[in-house]
C-alpha cells in the first residue's frame, strides 16, 4: 500500500517552474552523430533500470526491457528508417535481407538472405529461418500478443538457402512493415526442439541467440543483463565493448545507482532528479521522442469470470462518471510541474495519427455524480455509492517501480472519492504487476504501453482480436465499430483516409470511455557526459546503440576492462 500523503491535483511540488523549463530547453535532443575512429571502439556502458526482463524470446516480450534487449540481440529482415514511415518499402534499410523483390501481383516479396549473416553460436542464417519465424509467430499454441498485427501474412516458403519467400493475403501500404517491422528472425536449430506450447516457461526463453550486433553474456535474473559485441558480426561490431542493465528492487534505487555513479545512463528522470543535474560536470540531460504513453485502463471483464461483464467497470455510465470526476491537467501539473505532456486520447502524441482536437469526455464532478445518480448508485452514510448492495469500490493496480504512477494513483484515488467511489491500492513489484496485466487480473490498472509507428499497433489494445488468450487488450474493451475503423485505417492507401478512419475510432475509444488519458511520460535520460550517443528513435532510444561510442582518452576504469580472451 502506498504510505505517501495524498496530494491535491491542483497543488504543485517540486522546485520553481523556470528552472525546469530552462532544463528542458538546454537539454540535449537526443541527436548526436556518434563518430568515432577506431581509437574510440570499446568501453562499457551501464543502464540503471527498475525493472527486470521477462523473456529474451522475441515473440513473447512483454515489457520495455524485453524490447530493449531482444531489439539488440536479434535482427530484423529490414529495419525501419528514422523517419517511421511505414508505408511501401523504399525508405526501409537492409539488415538480414541485403535485397528483396516483389511478385508482380504485390502479394509475396523474395527476401534474399546476407550470405554473411551468423548465429551468435556460429551457424549461418538461412532462409529456413524465416519460414520457421513466421510459422513460429503464427502459431496459435505460442499465444503472442502480435498476432492482431501479422494478421495479412499468410506463410513463407523456401525458394533456395538464401532466398525465402513471404506470402500475404492482400495487398497493402504497410505489409513489407508488417513483416520485417513484426516479425524478429529466429534461429530454427536453436528453437524447433522445443514443443512451441512450452515455450513460454522453458529455458529457451532465456537464452538469447540471436543474429544482432550484441550478443548475450549473462542474465542474473533481478541482478543485471550482460550484453558484448558481437565482434565479427556480417554488419560490423558495435563501438562498445560491453552494454549492462543494472536491475535495481525500484524506482528510488535506479536513480540512486545513477547518481551516485553506479551506472551511467537513466532513461526515465522526473523533475527532481533534473534539478539535480544543473551543473553537474559528471552528467548531463537528453530528451528524446518515445511512442509511450500512460492511463488508467478499466478493466470492463470481470477478473473474477473472464468472459462477463465487469460488475462495475462493466457499465459505460460509471466509466464516463470516473473520467468525468479527474482534472487531467491539474494532475499533470502536480506530478511533472511543466514536463509533462498531455494526452489527448489513446495515443501517444508522436505518431502521425495523433490528434489533439478529438473531443474529451470534461471534467465535471457535479455531471460525475448526476451520472451516478441516474445510473442507480446511491451515497452511503460514509460517502461510498451502493447499487443493489454491491459498493462503488475497486482497486488500480499499480507498479511499485514507477514513481509517477505511484503518485497519480493517489491522486486518483482522492479524486474518485469525492463523486462516491472508493479506491483501493494495489501495489506491487514489477512482476506481480505484469503478471496481474497479462492475466486480465485487475480492476484499473496504471498501463504505460508503447505502441507502434504505424496505426496498425492500436489494434493490439483496442480491438476485439486483441482480447483473445495472450492478447494485449487487458482492458478486454471491444467495439465492432472500432474494429472496422482500424481495418479500414490499415488497408486504405490513401494517407488523408487513414488519419480519417484513425481518428473516428479513437473518438469511440474516447466516448465509451475505456480509460483515462494521464500523461505522455517526459522521456529525459540522464547520460554520464564520456558518452556520445547516436540518434534516438521513438519506437526506442536504443534502436542505435550500437554506435553510442566512447572516445578512448575519456574513459573510466570500468570501460577499459575490455571483451574477455574467449569473446
């Protein structure tokens, strides 16, 4: 339970408004141009994060630390270009695929395989290997949250060794991005022994051999991940020689790690640490873009029975009162002072389908309780409604790992007593957290999720073949309308209908009031000034750390321990 005092939305913390204003303003982009000769390969880098990984199989992530890692450990096909375009294939960079054609029907593309592509256990990749990663991801019996996503691919075939063939079931702007975007390549003879129905609890989950750049050295779990280069990898090796995650037990001990110089990257500072950081000479602050973004989600399942309506959740007239009882604006001041961003539906504000004019269900307490009346939910001597002897009580669960979720769940909970609805916290490690999520375990939960660069990715959270077993619709909200929408937001080819389509659905999603629309995290890294970090991209600030460098006369001792003999 959490033991902070609970705050007024409208009353600020933290230190003056200039002063985190000015900080923001002189931070670093996120964009340097890593340089760097050969003088400057080698050096270690160490993260300090709250949170552990879960899973090193691709198919499987589940949280931002998966991603991280198995983004690094395995390649894609092709990767996406800086810009996020996810339309066609020309602005797409090769990786494991030096090329690829297309049949003239538009409805399979030929990857030809780098001849030069390796295993991090030495075996060549193959084509077999991308026929077995589809069928892999298809597979019903793995049970991947990216199903809704590679819906429009049908199979692969084997054309020759180096050759496989990629077979859709129509022909669209994004299928080149559903697949090489999706779809991460795996190894068959590392996997195919494994019955795909255990592959979520067996060992091969943990083991990481992939075809990247960096490949995995340890995994201590809750202790710390070890990723080194992969030093004759077919793309090069990375400039570092080592990159570390530091797992810490919660958020306060991550940031301690990194400022007392344990560690050298934090890529979620609050405002605090920020003011911290004014003149530090050791360190120094980088904003970069991210697709995250983070609500109160109601669960409209009932935890108890999956497959029947929640018992109050369930109802659209208390899920509007809900929303109508929280001044989003006040909250967001309170918790990031002028950091915070916004948010303006179930989006973040960096993809090209977001839209800051969709109408919002307003904050309006006395509306909020006149809802609740009509609805039938009638107050308590002690305040709390009551609906034929069932109470307004539920409990949002939480993350004991996220400072600012921890603060906004008890400001939640003061703004949802005062319409009549009592709150229960339910905090709790990361994985206890993630567990509850993937298990549809909740009544309100405090999601941040990432989405994709492409509309594409919203039909993860929000549509109905996201609610199937292993789905990441935990929210289990479901609206033929928005289904249809999202469809149609993914096949039309012309850019003007797709933003059309987008926005329609998200002003369902907003109106049936599936969630609460908090905040986009302000993404602020704390980097130890030795480093010099290549462009940031939104769908993950790490999609170019294999050109982070660091020059060879600004190293401390930790970065001259080099790669052991054997690696």
């Amino acid at each position: 339970m959490l033991r902070a005092r609970p705050a007024s939305p409208h009353r600020r913390t933290g230190r003056a408004v200039f002063l985190f204003a000015a900080l923001a303003l002189s931070a670093c982009k996120g964009s340097e141009t890593a340089g760097g000769g050969s003088s400057d390969i080698g050096g270690t880098i160490v993260f300090s994060t709250p949170s552990d990984a879960q899973t090193m199989l691709p198919p499987l992530i589940v949280n931002v630390i998966d991603r991280t890692v198995t983004d690094l450990l395995y390649d894609r096909l092709a990767d996406i270009s800086d810009d996020m375009n996810t339309t066609g294939d020309k602005t797409f960079k090769p990786q494991l695929a030096e090329r690829w054609d297309w049949s003239a029907d538009s409805l399979s593309i030929a990857f030809h395989i780098n001849p030069r592509a390796k295993w991090h256990d030495g075996q060549p990749v193959r084509a077999a290997d991308v026929r077995y990663s589809v069928q892999l991801y298809k597979d019903p019996a793995l049970g991947t949250s990216a199903t809704p996503l590679i819906a429009n691919i049908d199979s692969a075939s084997v054309r020759d060794s180096l050759t496989a063939v990629v077979h859709f079931k129509r022909h669209t702007p994004t299928q080149f991005y559903d697949m090489v975007y999706q779809v991460l390549i795996l190894p068959q003879h590392v996997l195919a022994s494994t019955p795909v129905s255990q592959m979520k609890t067996a060992d091969i989950g943990r083991k990481g051999i992939g075809s990247g750049r960096f490949r995995l050295a340890k995994w201590e779990p809750g202790q710390r991940i070890e990723l080194v280069a992969d030093t004759a990898n077919y793309r090069g090796r990375p400039k570092l020689d080592r990159v570390i995650w530091s797992i810490a037990p919660d958020f306060n001990a991550a940031v301690t790690r990194f400022m007392s110089g344990e560690a050298d990257v934090f890529d979620q500072l609050r405002p605090e640490q920020i003011a911290r950081l004014a003149g530090d000479t050791a360190r120094r602050i980088v904003r970069y873009p991210t697709f995250q973004y983070t609500y109160l989600w109601f669960n409209e399942a009932n935890p108890a029975a999956l497959g029947q309506p929640h018992p109050l959740l369930g109802d659209r007239a208390v899920r509007r009162a809900l929303t109508m009882a929280v001044d989003r604006r006040a909250m967001l001041r309170n918790v990031f002072d002028t950091l915070g961003q916004m948010l303006y539906g179930p989006f973040p504000n960096t993809v090209d389908v977001a839209d800051s004019t969709l109408a919002q269900i307003p904050y309006d307490t006395v509306k909020a309780r006149a809802l609740l009346d009509s609805a039938g939910w009638i107050p308590g001597t002690d305040g709390v409604r009551s609906k034929n002897g069932r109470r307004l009580e539920f409990a949002i669960t939480t993350p004991n790992s996220s400072a600012a979720r921890k603060q906004y769940v008890v400001l939640l909970q003061e703004a949802f007593k005062l319409v009549g609805a009592a709150v229960r916290i339910d905090e709790g490690d990361f994985a206890t957290f993630s567990a509850k999520q993937n298990d549809h375990k909740f009544d309100a939960i405090m999601a941040l999720y990432a989405t994709d660069p492409d509309v594409s990715g919203f039909k993860q959270t929000w549509s109905t073949a996201g609610m199937a077993k292993d789905g990441a619709n935990f929210g289990d909200y479901s609206n033929p309308k928005v289904d249809a929408l999202l469809d149609s937001a993914t096949t039309t080819f012309d850019p003007s209908r797709k933003k059309d389509y987008a926005r329609r659905a998200f002003e369902m999603i907003i109106q049936d009031a599936a969630g609460i629309w908090l905040y986009a995290p302000p993404t602020i890294a704390g980097v130890h000034k030795r480093i010099r970090t290549a462009p940031m991209r939104a769908d993950g600030y790490w999609a170019h750390l294999a050109d982070w460098y660091i020059p060879a006369g600004e190293r401390s001792a930790r970065d001259r321990i080099g790669l052991r003999p054997t690696q």
